[in-house]
C-alpha cells in the first residue's frame, strides 16, 4: 500500500498517515469486570483479515475508519469517524442501539475524541 | 544434516509447532535433559526459514528489569558453549555492545540499566561521551548536528552470532537424539477434549498427543485462534537490510534509540542494520522503500563515510509484539498447551533460555522459575514486566 485514498484529502501518499490502531468497543467500565476492562486494554485480535482500523492524516489533523485487508495491504472501504457512532464495526449480533442500553446511556460514539474526555461519553449524540 | 521421515505416526508424547530456533531448542533440550523423545516438530515452511532466519543476530542480556536481566543473563550463559555442544560453528563473536544516548533522559535509562545489571552480575557500565568517541573514533559524535551522543551504555558481553546455524545445531542436536523434524507440515487444528489437548491436525494427517508446544512467533494468533485463547499480541512487520562486504572497521554492536537504528559488522565484512518496528499492522515480510531510505540516512548521520556503500539486500520478519515488550510464555487455561510467542523484536537472543525453560515446562506442567514474569495471566493482574525501555529501538 504506497497511497491512501483519504476521504477529506484525496489519494495521498502513506507516509502522510498515520496508524491509529482497530476500531474497537469499549466496555462500560464502570459496569465491567476488572478482567473484562483488562481485556479492553490489553487484548488484540491478532490475526490476519479485514479490520477496521482508524487512520489520521497527520497534516489535516483528520482522523477515519478505513477496512484494510491485513495481508495484502489494500484499503477496501474509507468511512468518516462518524460511521462508527452509527455502527459500522460491531461485533455479530450487536447494534449501536444494544450496546447503548446495556450502558445505559444515549448511543456514545467510540472514537479518539471520546476516549480521550470522559465527559463526551455522557453527551448525547 | 537431518533424518527425512516419510510419514508422521499417530501418535507423539509432545508436538512443537514451529521449527524455528526456539521450537528447536526446546525440542532439544526435551530430547538431552528431560529423556522425552517422542517428540514431532512440525513446520509449515522450512527450517529456520521465520523469524529466526530474519533477525540482525544480536545477544545481549542489558534489560531493564529484574526479571528480564536474569532470563536474557542465562540466556548468554547457555549461548558460550553452543558451538561446542552442536559440533557446529556458530560464528559465535563478542564484540561488546553500546547503547547510545543522546539525551539526559536517555543517559538516566543507561544508568538505571547498569545498576540493575550490575546487582544481577551482568557486565554493564554507564559510560560518557569520551568513551565512545574512543571506541569509535569514526563516528561523527554530533550526528550530523542534531542527536549530539552525551554517553551510552556500555555492555561487554554483547555479541553476534550465525542465526541460521543456531536452527541447524538445535535441529541436528535433536534430530540425533530421535526427535522427528517435518517439513511442509502445517497445523489446520487443535483438538481438545474436557478442556485439555488431545491431538492436533495437520496438512498431513492427523497426531494423538497430550502436549503441545506453540512456537510460532507472527503466527501465533492463528494457532491461538483454533483454541479462542486471547492475547495482546499483534503482528507487525519488521524489515532489516545488509550491506555489501567491506573491510573490517566497526567492531562493536551499536544502537542508537533515538536514531532508530542499530548495526553490527558480520565476520563476512557486511554491515547488518536495523531500526523501528513498521508502523502498522501487517501480514507478510515485503520490504519498503521508505525503510531503506529511512535508515539509510539514520546511519550516515552516525557514519558519512558510508555513503558510497551498497545496501545489498533487504527483508522482514513478522514480529509478535506486546504491550509490555516481554513475551508470553508457559501455561495456558488449555491444559496440555503451551505457548512461547510475544517475541516481537527481542526473540534471537533468547533462544537457548526459551528451549531450556519451556523443555521444563513442558515436561513438568509448571512455569519454569525464570519465567514467572512472563505468563499470560499477568495482563489480567495488570502486572505488566515493562522491558519497552531495553528490548526495542523506535516505540
């Protein structure tokens, strides 16, 4: 993979991105287990296949989904991080509106942004 | 070199997936120190021809913490009498072994390292600026300007060896010793019944066995996958490049973190380089352009007069890496199944230590002492073994 199709940019060269690692859910940690928050933390799926993974373009500051084939390095779909909020990448069987009742709050987006100020999780989408 | 088996039985007392030096290592001690020679090694390519046939050969035990210091310390104790005990040239070589600072923040790590080597018995000194200008009087100290050298870590017993040879010697040793290799052999399952190991499927047929051994480095969440088990690891490549022979000049191993790079100076004349982990995830050993050129101009920062020198080859590994920059070694919730992965950067090394002490493992059904630090378990405990400042260039 040489260049990216960014959304907000256009096809620019890898090196102008950065690798924010697979899109993944965050538990409520304040409805989790110790173990179940230390599997949030630590744990990876490690194995190849199409993963979803955020990307930044470091020079804009812009931050999207991509759905990279891990082994052979070809970015199949680019959404906006907003896609996310709106359940692209759950698990089987879950839904944005499943996983918002479980936590008891409105759906919260689990992006960058969100991790970072804990009180976004508590604004309603 | 090896004995070619036709077919595989039935049934082994313990299976070793992956034919890579730790794999063989262990399969080697299996066979020498604990009498257990019912033993298949399976690999699905050929032998050596992973990790442990891509890494730039560097021996050190200059850890940071306790529990690194003590492993990789055994680890270059059982290395000295390799070559002796294969009756095979290892081109086993100390040379001494610096790890550059160019920062107050960096020279305050090298300190923290030597004292902690120190109080196990491992020759590591903080040295200054003059020291290293004196070892290395052909280094531009103020790399080109702007990552002045202030000091380092200096740590005698560094070495470099044949990697490669490492495989064949633990191979043959095993080999010899009525431990069967396979080839071309991959692993499509596990089979488990009532929560413990009872047999494995390959490519060729299917084996009985209580004990398996998953030594398999960038492959290891595959393995993990066919027994749900959940780790940390993930998978980046790891690229490195030689140079084309010239006479001999450098004779210490050096690295530099800030710079991301490190180098050494093969028997042969070439210079073997190294630098940061490639920055996304990835499955499959191609090389960049972007590397080469990155590390390229990393080392003629260090070394102007290298830049007429051809880089002669490139390559990567697929390196296993954790977020405490420690393996993941011994028992499993599997009973029966025993994992030696999380290598990531830092694996070559620790060969012989990893063979001696999952042989243990394996045999006993305990951790071995050593790697106490190690198990699977510790994410859950939040006890992480945090070696990120001593086993990697470029996080």
């Amino acid at each position: 993979m040489k260049i990216i199709a960014c959304p907000l940019n256009g096809p620019r060269p890898v090196s102008e991105f950065a690798y924010g690692g697979e899109v993944r859910r965050m538990p409520d940690p304040d409805l989790c287990t110790d173990r179940e928050w230390s599997e949030y933390v630590f744990n990876r799926s490690g194995s190849p296949g199409l993963k979803y993974e955020w990307w930044c373009h470091i020079a804009s500051g812009f931050w999207f989904v991509a759905l990279r084939d891990t082994t052979r390095d070809v970015v199949l779909e680019t959404h906006p991080a907003e896609a996310v909020r709106h359940g692209l990448a759950l698990r089987p069987g879950e839904s944005p509106e499943l996983v918002a009742a479980a936590r008891g709050t409105p759906s919260a987006p689990d992006t960058p942004s969100a991790r970072d100020t804990p009180s976004a999780r508590d604004t309603p989408s | 070199m090896f004995t070619r088996h036709d077919a595989l039985k039935p049934a082994y007392d313990v299976v070793i997936i992956g034919a890579g030096g730790h794999g063989l290592a262990a399969a080697y001690y299996l066979a020498r120190d604990q009498g257990i020679r019912n033993v298949a090694v399976l690999e699905k390519g050929y032998l050596g021809g992973g990790n442990t046939g891509r890494n730039t050969t560097i021996i050190r035990s200059n850890y940071l913490t306790p529990e690194g210091v003590k492993f990789y310390d055994e680890s270059v104790r059982l290395w000295q009498d390799l070559s002796t005990d294969f009756d095979l040239n290892l081109f086993y070589s100390t040379r001494g072994h610096f790890t550059l600072a160019h920062t107050d923040a960096a020279m305050r790590t090298m300190r923290w390292r030597a004292e902690v080597n120190k109080h196990y018995g491992v020759r590591s000194e903080a040295v200054d600026a003059d020291f290293v200008a004196r070892a290395l009087p052909m280094m531009d100290m103020s790399c080109a300007g702007h990552a002045p050298i202030v000091g380092a870590l200096f740590h005698a017993p560094g070495a470099i060896a044949r990697h490669d040879a490492v495989a064949w010697g633990y191979g043959r040793g095993a080999d010899r010793r009525g431990v069967e290799i396979h080839q071309q052999t991959e692993v499509t399952g596990i089979r488990v019944a009532g929560g413990k190991v009872v047999g494995v499927e390959t490519s060729r047929g299917a084996i009985a066995t209580p004990k398996v051994l998953c030594a398999v480095a960038g492959f290891t969440p595959r393995i993990l996958d066919m027994l749900d088990l959940h780790t940390p690891i993930y998978v980046h490549p790891l690229q490195a490049m030689v140079s084309e022979p010239v006479k001999p000049w450098l004779d210490p191993i050096i690295v530099s973190g800030s710079l991301h790079v490190y180098v050494s100076q093969t028997a042969r004349g070439e210079l073997v380089m190294g630098a940061s982990l490639d920055p996304y995830e990835l499955h499959a050993s191609r090389s960049t352009l972007d590397f080469v050129e990155g590390l390229a101009a990393h080392m003629l920062d260090m070394f102007p007069f290298l830049s007429e020198v051809k880089v002669n080859r490139q390559w990567a590994g697929l390196a296993d890496m954790t977020p405490d920059f420690a393996p993941i070694m011994g028992t499993t919730p599997v009973e029966g199944f025993y994992l030696d992965a999380g290598w990531g950067t830092w694996g070559f090394k620790a060969t012989p230590v990893c063979g001696k002490t999952m042989s243990h493992t394996v045999a006993t059904g305990r951790n071995h002492p050593l790697i106490e630090g190690f198990t699977m378990e510790r994410f859950a405990r939040y006890q992480l073994t945090g070696e990120k400042g001593a086993a990697s260039v470029g996080h």
